[in-house]
C-alpha cells in the first residue's frame, strides 16, 4: 500500500487488455469536466494559510516532508493532474500519454507551449535530467527513486519521452503522474551537488505560481505568473484564481487557530479533536455551518470518498498471547468503538473495516455488517474457548503454551505527542481489565516508538496510517515478505492465502477486478485481525472565511484536503 496522498486514475486501471491509450491522452472524456464546469473567475486578492514548519525545499525531487511537497505543488505542474471527481487524469504538461500493449512502456508527449517561468521550452532534455538526477543515489531522493526502481527512461525526441517496466504494476502509472515532476536541466546541469545547488530554494517554475518570497519561520509568498501557459488548457482556465498566496509558518496548531478566527487566516484544517472541542464545543456561537452563515467564519467536515487516514492497534503476533486468530477476534469485542467514536472523534469519525478505505470500493459492501461488535460476554466466551482461564484465581487470565503457563499481561505504546491515542489506549486498558488482561500503557517519543517498531522491540501499539491510494498494492503492509528487513509488515502477519491475493491484484491492471481483489483481500485481513481497526476520518475539516473565499463547488468526490486550487477571492 503505497502510502501517499494519491490515488490511481480509474482510466488507467480501466483500460481493457490489449488496448492502447487514445490519441488524446490517458483518460476517459469526463476526466477535468467539473473544473471545464467552473465559473470565471478573476485573477484577484490574497489567499492566506498556515503551515506547521519550514519547507526543507523548494524543488520535488528532494521534497519528502509535508511542508516542501506542499509548497512544491503550487510551483511545478505535473505531467497531468489528477481530476477529484473522477479519480482519472487529464492533460497538464503532457497533452499525450500512449500505452503499450503489455502495459510495460508508457510514452508521453509534451505540448509545446509548455514553458518555465525564464520562458524556455519544458523538453524531454529536462524529462531525462529529472529521472537521471532522481535515480543517482547521491542525490537525496531515496524515498521517491524507491517507486521508481527498476524502470527505465528513454528521450524519443524534443518533446517525447517514454517509461519501460519489466513487470506492470498497479501503481506504475501512478508514480509516473503524481511523482514525476520535472525541473529544469538548465538550471541545475551544471552544478556539481544537486543537493546543495542555489536552486533547491529559488528553483525555476513550471507551475501557475513563482516564489516572491521566503522568511523562515515567518511565511512563504506565491506570486500567480497571469500569464501561465496553463490557462490555455480549458480544465486550468479557472483554476489558481488567487493573485498572491501568502503560507504562514505557525508551529502552534493552536495559535493558528486563534489567528484563523482573528482573520489572519483564510481556510484551516482541524483534526476532529479540534473541530470537536472548538467547532462543536466553546466556539460553537462563532461558526456558521455553511458559506451563507451569518458568521464571519463558517466550518464543516466535506465527507468524501478518498481512502482516508486510519487509526489500529497493531498486535505483534511475535508475541505468544497474539499468535491465535481467536483470541485477536476476542479482543476486538473488547474494544468499545462506540465511546471512542464519542469522546476521542467526536463524532467525526467511522468505524474502520477494511485497511485500503472503508467508503471506497475497495471495501466488501457487506464488509460493515462484518464489523466486530463491543461484547464482553462474547469475548469472555471466545477467550474461554481458546484456552484462556483464570488458572490461580487472581481474576488474572493465563493460558497454557508450549507447556509454559503465560500470563495475558502486555504493554501498549503510543506516540506521546498524540493526545488521541492516548485516550484510546486509556480506554482499552479499562475494558481489558475488566476480562482479566493485564495491560501497561507507555507513551513514548515518536522516533522512539519507532525505533521499537524497526526492532520489533513491542506488545502492540496504537498507531495509524495516512491517506492511501484508491488502487493499492497492497504488498508494503500485508504480505508476509513484508515482515523482513524492517519492513512495514511489523505486526508480522501472515496468510498465504493473502500473499497469493496480493501478488494477483498487484499486477491486475483492470478496475472493477482490482476492486474485487482488494474486497477479498480486506475481508481476510479485517477476519484475521492482526490489527484492530478502530476508526478513520474520511475527507476533511476545514474552517473558512465567509467575505474573503468564495466557490460554485467547495469539495469533490475524491478531496481529501481543501481545493484551494478552485476556491476565488471576494474583496
């Protein structure tokens, strides 16, 4: 599972086998039609937002922290971009995409009025400088030039370029269009450390903004190019309609919030506890629920169907009290999702029934009805049948294994700076309690944790994964081999049955036969529970201003952050 804040387009998956891409691109004739929808709009006014840190850089191929990919997005444009309602792609610098038979060889061609900000041609000369600089392994881009291992690259002339695979993956294309992202030969040709260039903080842009301006720890100033030569593409025409976008570092997720309701902050970003405790909670007078609220600022969680970031208990099946299935399913009737829901997400939250998105199609649609219930008389009985008893008559639950009488006592971790999963380790420790486990909550410091889940060095762990992609493969977490090398398989799960699944849907390059895989695949996992799945946040939260944005459509089906890209300015 690649874990990204990506999708896969459905065109591309959906694409019958043996077929070959049409003449006009790589995408189907809806992809882009919500933004070819979308009113006029003025080139006008400042877009103020806030950022938690610095961006490290300024320049994709070296951008592996939030921050700078943030940043990085408003500056360079992709070979297409993604359509959200959809999920498909339609042209951005390529206006062409051809796919081979065999789905081994991708080949884009440029359009030619595709320029950098210096106003020289975007070419396949830069194409190949980008691939070459990405896979040289002194230059710092080990966590992209990993979905890019074991491709090649092949300049065919000015303006063409194509990629070849061995083996076609699910995510090949994917990597191409979300991560591919191409900067300027001349501008960095020359230097001797990529690294180090003058450039990776003043790079020359591709995209619809240029850099004004960067104050560490102050703020990042974009200035809109009026004349970008995407506005000549009808689904970019009346997008990016902000003069300037001024991205202030604030540390404090709380003094940001302060300063949204100060106004010195257009739209923010709450996780639930914050729209819980503030929307909801002391600050509730002061929101409006929609744009034509009363109040100077109004809130909302936008429910999309974007696989979204979920929240588990990993239990670490090295240990001997985890190794049984039954007693894994006991302990997730042990788990009270329902308090949880209320008092740790506020009601924001879903159950989590499946590891690739629980409103996607990737999920069974009777995956929900599956879901394990909170029951301690269930669990007390399933224990019971797996040999777990209170065999000295402490109220303590002991099993024999392999001739050795165990005591069901284990320590839960989490990481300290997070408030929510401190809660939610609170509460399993009480229910847990009341069935005769024994268990020992330990916060630690995120990179000590961790530095344990590297070392295998723990009982189980409160932990979640980020936005994943709708088409996943699913090897980084799931299959067994995973387990190895410090790998993301830390749980050390294991299902032969799955490993086949996955090995299957990773190569399956048709949509609705990649959905079905992963339906089969999540609903082994979710019956094998190696991790609780406790719950995820679909789409977002976001708090605007009510007098300064303005949209004809404030979300898509597939957002899973505010499009601040389609959003204009009301003076």
């Amino acid at each position: 599972m690649k874990l990204k804040f990506v999708f896969l387009a459905t065109a591309f998956i959906g694409l019958s086998a043996g077929a070959v891409s049409k003449p006009t691109g790589f995408f189907s004739p809806k992809a882009g039609e919500a933004y070819r929808k979308l009113p006029d709009s003025k080139k006008a006014g400042i877009l103020y937002l806030t950022m938690l840190g610095n961006p490290k850089v300024l320049v994709p191929l070296l951008a592996d922290d939030v921050p700078s990919r943030n940043t990085v997005d408003y500056l360079f444009a992709q070979l297409m971009r993604k359509d959200s309602e959809t999920g498909e792609y339609f042209p951005m610098i390529a206006e062409k995409v051809e796919v081979s038979k065999d789905k081994k060889s991708y080949s884009f061609t440029l359009r030619k009025e595709g320029l950098w900000e210096d106003g020289s041609p975007i070419t396949s000369e830069d194409a190949e400088f980008t691939f070459n600089t990405m896979m040289n392994p002194k230059v710092e881009a080990a966590s992209l030039r990993s979905y890019f291992e074991g491709m090649k690259f092949e300049r065919l002339d000015t303006q063409s370029f194509r990629f070849t695979v061995e083996k076609p993956n699910v995510n090949t294309l994917a990597s191409i269009l979300d991560d591919f992202l191409i900067v300027q030969k001349k501008q960095f040709g020359s230097v001797p450390d990529f690294n180090k260039a003058k450039g990776v903080m003043e790079p020359v842009t591709s995209g619809p903004y240029r850099l004004k301006a960067f104050a560490r720890d102050q703020k990042i100033e974009l200035e809109l190019k009026k004349d970008w030569w995407g506005f000549k593409i009808p689904e970019l025409k009346n997008m990016f309609n902000f003069e300037t976008v001024v991205i202030r570092i604030i540390s404090d997720p709380a003094l940001a919030y302060e300063k949204f309701l100060k106004g010195d902050i257009d739209i923010i970003e709450m996780n639930a506890e914050t729209f819980g405790n503030k929307v909801k909670g002391v600050d509730r007078e002061r929101f409006g629920s929609g744009a034509d609220s009363k109040q100077s600022v109004w809130a909302k969680h936008f429910m999309t169907d974007a696989p979204a970031p979920w929240t588990y208990i990993g239990w670490n099946q090295k240990r001997p009290v985890f190794q049984s299935k039954r007693t894994r399913q006991a302990l997730a009737h042990l788990i009270p999702y329902e308090e949880i829901m209320t008092k740790v997400y506020h009601g924001e939250g879903i159950r989590a029934v499946s590891p690739f998105g629980s409103r996607t199609p990737n999920a069974a649609p009777d995956q929900a009805a599956k879901a394990f219930p909170f029951d301690l008389k269930k669990a007390l009985q399933m224990l019971k049948e797996d040999g777990w008893a209170d065999l000295d008559q402490s109220g303590q639950l002991s099993k024999m294994i392999d001739g050795k009488k165990v005591k069901f006592e284990f320590s839960i971790q989490y990481n300290s700076e997070n408030p929510m999963r401190s809660k939610i380790a609170q509460m399993v420790k009480e229910q847990f309690r009341k069935a005769g486990i024994t268990v020992n909550v330990q916060a630690l410091e995120f990179n000590a944790l961790l530095s344990r889940i590297d070392n295998r060095d723990f009982d189980a762990i409160v932990l979640g994964w980020g936005k994943g992609m709708l088409h996943s493969d699913s090897k980084q977490i799931w299959h067994s081999k995973s387990a190895e090398n410090k790998g993301s398989n830390y749980v050390s799960y294991s299902n032969p049955e799955v490993d086949r699944l996955i090995e299957q849907a990773s190569s399956e390059l048709d949509g609705a036969k990649h959905f079905k895989l992963n339906q089969k695949i999540g609903s082994l996992i979710y019956d094998d529970q190696p991790y609780a799945f406790i719950a995820e946040v679909p789409g977002f939260m976001a708090g605007l201003q009510r007098d300064k944005i303005k949209a004809k459509k404030w979300v898509m089906k597939y957002d899973d952050t505010a499009p601040t890209w389609i959003y204009s300015h009301e003076p």
